[in-house]
C-alpha cells in the first residue's frame, strides 16, 4: 500500500518537531541543573562574599503608622543586579536602616533569604505606597520564599523585628517618592 505523499511529508514534519521538542527540553533540563553554577561569580562559589555593590546614597522613608511617623534611611535596589543581591552577605542591619526594592510595574514578588546571614522583617508594598503584608523574621539562609500574594509596587526590608517593635501593621502609608506619597507625611 502506498501512502499519498501529503501524509508522509505531515508524518515526517511531525516527527522532527517531536525530536526537536524533546532536544529543546533536555537543553533546558541541563541548563536548569548546572546553569546556576555557571551564574555564579567565582567568590560565590567558593562561599566568599562578593564585593560590596554601590547601592547609591540612602534616601529617607518614613511609615505612618498608628504608633507615629516611624522614618528611616533606606538603600534603594532599583536595578534587578541590585534587587538580586539586597542584603546578602550583610551581617549587621542598623535598626533605623532599611533597603526598598522598587519594581518597574506591579507584580506578585517573592523574596528569599539565601546568602543573607541577618534575619529581616519583609514588608510589601502597593503602589498607593500602602502596607500590604508583613513576613516577620525572615530566617538568614533559607530558601523559603515570601510571596506578595498580589500584585505589590515595592518590597520594603527592615532589621528584623522593626515593624513589630514599632507598631508597624498592613494598611500603614509608607511615605516615599517612589510611591507619590512623600507629603503625606507633612500632612500627618
């Protein structure tokens, strides 16, 4: 019996694209598997500290919270190198620092720990500049990651402990530029 030549070209197409697809996952699988380690900076690596990155100067941000204005100066991650590298390797976090992380558009962000030796308090934060969620104490070095759960504009990270030691809950203002809410605290 012979086959029309329209199904023997189909049957070949499809079984080149089957072939293909299944070069295409394992490249991937590969990749996912050792890709990290070819990612990593040397320093890394051999679990030493990579050099210090320039954070650019520390701006004030102050959350109004029921307790009163609670201000402090934070170092802004708003390139993804320096989203990826927020605290780690920082052994201390002075209690009136923090580091904002400022997303180009809302997203549901997750934030994890690894490489990061001091416990921190994750704040998220919509883009009305007010206090979605709160994870308390986030653990140094564990890869659990803390999701925003909704779409937030900016995650906030203070020494951990801060936000309840000052009164600092969901639904707080945090006023910055970032978020337009930087009179609000002259208006308070």
């Amino acid at each position: 019996m012979t086959k029309p030549l329209g199904e023997t070209a189909c049957l070949s197409y499809t079984a080149l694209m089957d072939i293909i697809k299944k070069s295409l996952m394992a490249a991937a699988l590969v990749f996912m598997v050792f890709g990290a380690a070819f990612a990593q900076s040397p320093a890394s690596q051999n679990g030493e500290a990579p050099p210090p990155l320039d954070m650019g100067p520390s701006e004030p941000l102050t959350i109004l919270a029921e307790t009163g204005p609670q201000t402090f100066m934070v170092e802004i991650a708003d390139t993804l190198e320096k989203q990826a590298r927020g605290y780690m390797w920082r052994e201390e976090i002075p209690l009136d620092t923090g580091m904002l992380f400022e997303f180009e558009r809302p997203k549901v962000a997750t934030i994890w720990m690894k490489n990061t030796p001091s416990p921190l308090d994750i704040i998220f934060v919509r883009s009305n500049g007010r206090i979605l969620k709160i994870e308390h104490n986030a653990q140094p070095y564990t890869l659990r990651s803390a999701s925003s759960e909704a779409p937030i504009a900016a995650v906030l990270e203070l020494a951990a402990g801060r936000s309840m030691d000052l009164g600092i809950k969901p639904g707080d203002l945090v006023a910055h530029e970032f978020f337009g809410t930087e009179n609000a605290v002259n208006d308070n």
